[in-house]
C-alpha cells in the first residue's frame, strides 16, 4: 500500500477536503488532494478501468476515472481528464490522466478520491490506503 500520499485540500470557502467533513446536509465521502490544473494524475494501486464519466448531470465538462482494484473496490478519481480508457488494464502509480480546473471560485485546486466497496460503502481512503482497512 501507499505510505507517502499527496497534501490534502485543507479549510477554504467550500469546506475542508478530508473524509467525513460536512458538507452542510451531507458528509464528504473521499478526499481532496492538493493538485494544480493540468498535473498528472496517478492510481494510487492497480486494477481495470471500468467507468469514465461525468461526476455532475449538470456539469458535462468535469470528469472522472473509475477503477476496480484487485479487492473489487472501486477506486474513483474526480476532476482528472482521463487518458486512459475503458477496460485498460492499471499498474500502480500510472498516470491515469489530468487534473482539471474547477470552476468554483474561492475552492483550493485539487482532485477528488473516493473508495467504495462492491456494497456501495464508503471507505476512509487514507485509512485504506494506509493498510488499516480492507
């Protein structure tokens, strides 16, 4: 598993980036990390690319990598451009595309990573990332 992992989006204007700050009705399921336009993203771990979509209805310009990691969980990274493509095979730290600007003034540059289980159960990612959940 990773040790090392980017700076996490802190308290701005929007809220704070960590797992389970409140988002007024509503919790943060991932984490926001720290990233400026146009930097690579990277997986984190290895699995399958099995979704590019769009994680607004109304926002047809951000997008989002999903993929299955070798334990089933889906691993979701908001705000990249992907450069890869559906069913592509991950290795682990691969770029996987591009973090996109946010049209949200006032909001820290960063993309979004969430964990959820074949369940649909949100998983802390640091905690999983870090081996201390399965």
């Amino acid at each position: 598993m990773i040790k090392i992992l980017p700076q996490t989006r802190g308290r701005d204007e929007h809220g704070a980036g960590y797992f389970g700050a409140s988002r007024g009705h509503r919790i943060h399921r991932g984490v926001d990390f720290a990233a400026k336009e146009g930097e690579f993203a990277r997986s984190f771990l290895g699995g399958r690319v099995s979704k590019l979509g769009f994680p607004y209805e109304s926002n047809q310009v951000l997008r989002y990598v999903e993929i299955v990691g070798l334990d089933g969980n889906r691993l979701r990274y908001f705000y990249v451009f992907p450069s890869v493509i559906l069913g592509q095979e991950i290795e682990k730290e691969q770029v996987i595309g591009t973090v996109q600007l946010l049209p949200y003034s006032g909001i820290t540059a960063h993309y979004h990573f969430e964990v959820k289980t074949p369940s649909d159960e949100y998983l802390d990612p640091i905690r999983y990332l870090s081996g201390d959940i399965a």
